[in-house]
C-alpha cells in the first residue's frame, strides 16, 4: 500500500510538473492548451503508463500536436493545405504521364524533370497524410519507429530534389554553353549514372542520423510541437548530449544543399555569360525563356528553405512558433504544386505534350 502510494504519488507530481521542449528550444507548459493535455492523456491511456515514463518513448512513440497556439484553427488550415496537396499529386502525376507517353519529350532535360516531379509527390505525401489525420481526426500518435522513418524519406527526398535542380542547371549549361557536344555528354549512360548517384548520396548523407537518433537516450516527454518528424525536433527528446547530431546536421547540410548552390549559381554565371554572347536576340530569347522555368523551380525550392532556416537560426523569440510549423508545411506542398503549372505555362513542348494525351485519351473514350 505505500508503495502503490508513493507511486500515485510520483505520478501526480509528473503531471503537476509537465514540461516538453520543441525544436527551438522552448519550454512550454502543455496545460495552457486544453487540447494539449487531452491528447497526452490520450495517448497515456491508449498505449500504455510508458507514455509518460521518462525513458520510454522508444515503446510509447511520439506525439505530433501539429501547429501550436492554432490548435483551433487546425480544421480551418487543413482545407488550404489538402487543395495544395491534391493539386500537387494531380499536376505532378499529369506531368509525369506526359513526359512517359510522349517520345519527343524522352530527352534529358524532361527526364531530370520527371525525377523531380516523383520526388515532389513523395516529400508532400511523407508529411501531408499525417498531417491532415492530425487535423481532422486528432490522430497525432506515431510510434518511435514510425517517426525515424519518416523523418528519414523527408530529408532524404529533400537532398535528392536539390540533387536533381544541380543536375538540371547541368542539362542548361552543356544544352547553351556546348550545344554541338550536348548528345555526346549528356547520353543515356551518363544520365543512369546521375540517377544513381542522386539516389546514393541522398542515402549515405541521411541514412547516418537514423543511427545517431537511435544511440541516445530518451528521458523526456515525447511530445514534438510540429506536424512530422524531423532530425532535431527528435533529438531535443533526450536527455543525452546531442552534439554530434547538430554538427552532423549542420555539415549535412552544407555538404549537399550548401555545395548544391554553389554549383548551381556557377553554373549559370556561365549560362549568362553564354547567353548574352550569342549573336541573334531570338536566340538570347529562346535560351533565357528555357532557363527561366528553371530558375522559378530553383528559386521556389530554395527561398522558403533558407528563410525557414535562417528565421529559425536568427529571428529566435521574436518570430511566433506557430510562423516556423506553417513555413515547414507550406514548403512541402506550394513548390510541389507550382512546379508542374510553370513548366506547363513556360514549355512549350510540355504544353503541346499534354494537350496530345488529353486529346488521344478523349479520342479513345469516344
């Protein structure tokens, strides 16, 4: 009997006592969100008291509260976010169709395209499934497991788009700066060879943090003030030294998406410079209409990235919590959906292309 007491005991003042820290480094009381201290409750009695024992969130897994300060709204934002999620599933999906189904458009550059429209379908659905479960039906348990794996898939497509912009603004560079040798660089063999070392860098690159969050011990509350999974949201759960996790973190970074604007921004230097000495204003036109889309893609993709990061790094307390979740979010789904719509606007192949397959499909129909 007295053990049984000093047990609810304990328990009473873990509860009196609750705290969780975030990706930022907050600390937030959850009983100032309702919401907040249902969910954990929920999750203490549909899994097991592991839930709310320091060193188990291995068993009891993680709790994604979605936007916190919004919970309110979280119904309300789900309607954006799945339009956009749909639209980038849709487009994307089309595109690829088109690119498959249309011989004059197997060429490399509608190749790489394709890549990047199947690594956008994958990052959106990595995170917006579960987030719009969140929203809608409170569902915001993931097991341990569960939430390496996706964290996994969403830095490892992320690091494999930006892969394939560079090989992208490559295609530009040889296709403007060495046309006449363009078909002799750019064959099929060297093509696979960029497919596979896109995929095998992504992979060697984040492959390594699924270990480094496996080797600490987890002794805090396994709450995560975020919609998905990511590397450091994990990390701050435990209680050991996470040092090596944000230096390799910081030199991942550097190492694939850091190097990959570097090379990127060389790469049309030498475009430009190709460009503006090219004899005939037809052929200036041509070749900057060409990278135009290219560039949107490019600056699309990388823009929101590095605000969120910077913001996150610098703006500190003086930007809401609430700012950095909804930038995280929207980064996985508006790149995704524009992408298809500006190469559909700005390629005149692409456009042709999907005006043949619709054309042929209602043809069949009939």
């Amino acid at each position: 009997m007295r053990l049984e007491r000093k047990a609810r005991k304990q328990e009473k003042n873990q509860w009196k006592n609750l705290w969780y820290s975030t990706e930022s480094g907050n600390v937030f009381k959850p009983y100032e969100s309702p919401r907040t201290v249902k969910k954990i409750m929920a999750l203490s009695s549909a899994t097991s008291p592991a839930a709310v024992n320091y060193s188990d969130t291995r068993v009891a897994g993680c709790l994604l509260i979605g936007i916190p300060g919004l919970e309110h709204l979280h119904i309300w934002l789900s309607i954006p976010f799945c339009i956009m999620y749909a639209a980038a599933l849709a487009g994307n999906g089309i595109l690829i169709c088109v690119i498959l189904s249309q011989p004059s458009l197997h060429e490399p550059m509608y190749i790489f395209l394709s890549m990047l429209a199947s690594a956008d379908i994958l990052l959106s659905t990595s995170t917006m499934p579960k987030a719009l479960a969140n929203f809608w039906l409170g569902s915001s348990h993931i097991s341990f497991d569960g939430c390496l794996t996706q964290m996994f898939f969403i830095h490892f497509l992320f690091v494999a788009d930006s892969a394939v912009l560079l090989a992208m603004a490559f295609d530009r560079f040889v296709a403007i700066c060495y046309p006449l040798q363009y078909p002799t660089i750019l064959t099929k063999t060297v093509i696979g060879k960029i497919v596979a070392a896109t995929m095998t860098r992504s992979f060697i690159i984040m492959f390594p943090s699924v270990f480094l969050l496996k080797r600490l011990h987890y002794c805090r509350i396994n709450i995560i003030a975020h919609t998905f999974c990511e590397h450091m949201g994990i990390a701050r759960l435990s209680c050991s030294d996470i040092s090596i996790n944000i230096w390799y973190g910081l030199a991942a970074a550097l190492l694939s998406t850091g190097l990959d604007i570097i090379l990127i921004t060389v790469s049309y230097i030498h475009i430009l410079q190709a460009v503006f000495h090219l004899p005939s204003q037809n052929a200036r036109s041509k070749a900057l209409s060409t990278c135009g889309s290219h560039v949107c893609v490019i600056l699309l993709f990388y823009i929101p990235a590095l605000f969120s990061v910077f913001a996150y790094r610098f703006g500190g307390k003086r930007i809401p919590r609430y700012v950095h979740i909804l930038l995280a979010n929207l980064y996985v789904v508006i790149p995704p959906m524009l992408n298809p719509i500006i190469y559909g606007v700005r390629t005149k192949q692409i456009w042709e292309g999907v005006n043949q397959m619709f054309s042929h499909l209602v043809q069949e129909s009939k």
